[in-house]
C-alpha cells in the first residue's frame, strides 16, 4: 500500500516550499526525486563573447539550483524514503512529465504559481500542462497546508469515482482523513416554456439520483476505513466545488480527469480546470483509467 516513488518538481518559490512540507501530511513513499528545471536563455546568434557569458550564466544557475534541490530535499519529512535531487535542463513542462514516466513516479507534487528568481512555475503554462498531460495523479498546492484531515471527493460519475476509489484504496494519506463525496448533477433545461411544465419534480429527481450515487461511493470508502457521508448542490459546478472546499474547511479536494484523443480533458469538462484556478486548498487530480499505471 501507499506510493513507491514521487516527484517533487520546485521552482525557486514559497511556493515550491509549501508543495515540499505538504508531503508530511502523506503516506512515506520509498523514494522522493527533487527536481528542478533550468530555462537557460538562447541568444540568436554566438560570439566569442556570448558563449563565454552564457557558460558563466549556466554555471550560476547550476549552483544556485543545486543549492535550491538540496534546501527542498532538507525540509522533506525525516520519515521519509530515499530523496534524490536532480537538476536539468530544458522544457520544465516536457522535463517534468518525461522524468515522471522514465522514474514510473506515482504522484508529481509541484507549486500552482512561482515567482522566484531562478525559475517561475506559472499556472496556466508549466503547472497546466503538467496536470493536463500527467499520466500519475499530480498535486498542486497554492497555499500552505495547515493539516489534512478533510478530503473533498468532486465525481461526475461511474469512472471517475470509481478512480478515485482505487487511489483511496492505497491509503496515500499519512492520517486517516474524513471525506465528502460531492457531485453537481447538471440540470437540463426543457425546450419548452417552464410555464408549460413545472420544473421542481424534475430538478427533485436529479437530486435524488446524485444523493443515491455520492452515497453509494460514501459507502464504499466507509468500507475502506474511511469515515465518509455524500452531498449533492445544484448550481454551477466549478463554484460549487470551490463553494463546498470553503464550506466544509476542505484540506484538499480530490477530482478524476479523463484523456480524449491524446489530450486530456478534465472532469465535468472544463469544470476541473477552472477549479484548479479557482481553489484556495490544493487540488490532486486523477487520471482516469490510470490511478496506479506502474503499480
């Protein structure tokens, strides 16, 4: 049970430094790898000049990201496995994930933003594409995470709950936490006039479907040791998400995601996306089909 390997991908940002200390909150895996991408920049064309400056220019981002992967690598949990630092160079994105399927890593933790002065992690470039294109569960965490005792399940339906009841499954967390299996049925309007036909029993029935579903999962993880109830909101999705993490004190909200023609589109469509911009806790979303792909 729990994680064999996981990939820790840092910037020179706070950021990075709360992704780092939220592991102590997850089950010790066996090995942790430190990553830390370099952007060097290009120049269009080499003098004698240029090539000396860009060697001094590399030589400095080395060191300092050698010294960056190693502070990252100190403050990790003292229960934790084997830590290996690694720095490279190029495409942070492409890095990250290529790194990630060569180390058959089972979860990349990472930053949602970063501003710091050796490499900036943008959400929406570096952090959006990870998530987007990870085959592994992926983490992100924007602020710092104070405990994690309260996991906020957001299904959709079948699949990815039941994804996500395969990575629950694992006891990847280092506590026991308490869950709430949440949906957002969508309400389909009716073509005719709402004068015509009252909506209540038809709103009521989507209710009532949802409710039977979360509790159905709720269930299940109960079975699994976890202590777990359902809820059902109507309204729009990705605020209700968000609006439930805040109601309930959420540590972390738990989302599946699923792959479509080679590119991955995430839950309720573009709802897990906006989530991810949106959410004040951290995010860990799953690859559906994909929960342990080297387990």
């Amino acid at each position: 049970m729990g994680m064999k390997r996981v990939l820790l991908a840092v910037d020179g940002s706070d950021y990075a430094l709360e992704a780092a200390r939220s592991l102590a909150f997850f089950a010790p895996a066996e090995e942790y790898i430190v990553l830390h991408v370099i952007n060097t920049p290009s120049m269009p064309y080499y003098t004698q000049f240029d090539q000396t400056l860009s060697a001094e220019i590399d030589a400095t981002l080395r060191k300092d990201s050698e010294a960056l992967v190693h502070n990252i690598a100190s403050i990790l949990s003292t229960d934790a496995g084997r830590i290996r630092t690694q720095v490279s160079t190029g495409a942070a994105a492409k890095i990250i994930l290529s790194t990630a399927e060569e180390e058959h890593v089972d979860l990349i933790v990472t930053g949602a933003r970063g501003t710091g002065p050796i490499e900036e992690l943008v959400f929406g470039s570096v952090s959006h594409r990870v998530v987007t294109h990870a085959r592994c569960p992926t983490l992100m965490v924007k602020r710092p995470v104070r405990s994690l005792q309260r996991v906020l399940l957001a299904v959709e339906g079948a699949d990815d709950a039941e994804a996500a009841r395969h990575f629950l499954e694992t006891k990847p967390f280092k506590d026991n936490v308490q869950v709430t299996v949440f949906t957002c049925p969508p309400i389909n309007r009716p073509e005719w006039p709402v004068e015509i036909v009252s909506m209540e029993p038809h709103v009521q029935d989507a209710i009532a479907s949802a409710k039977g579903f979360v509790d159905g999962v709720a269930s299940q993880l109960v079975g699994l040791g976890y202590e777990a109830h359902g809820h059902v909101t109507i309204g729009i999705p990705a605020l209700m998400v968000t609006q439930q993490a805040a109601e309930t004190n959420a540590d972390v909200i738990l989302m599946g995601s699923h792959g479509r023609r080679g590119l991955t589109r995430f839950l309720m469509g573009s709802v897990a996306h906006a989530v991810l911009h949106r959410s004040r806790c951290p995010v860990l979303t799953i690859r559906l089909g994909e929960t342990s792909p080297h387990s």
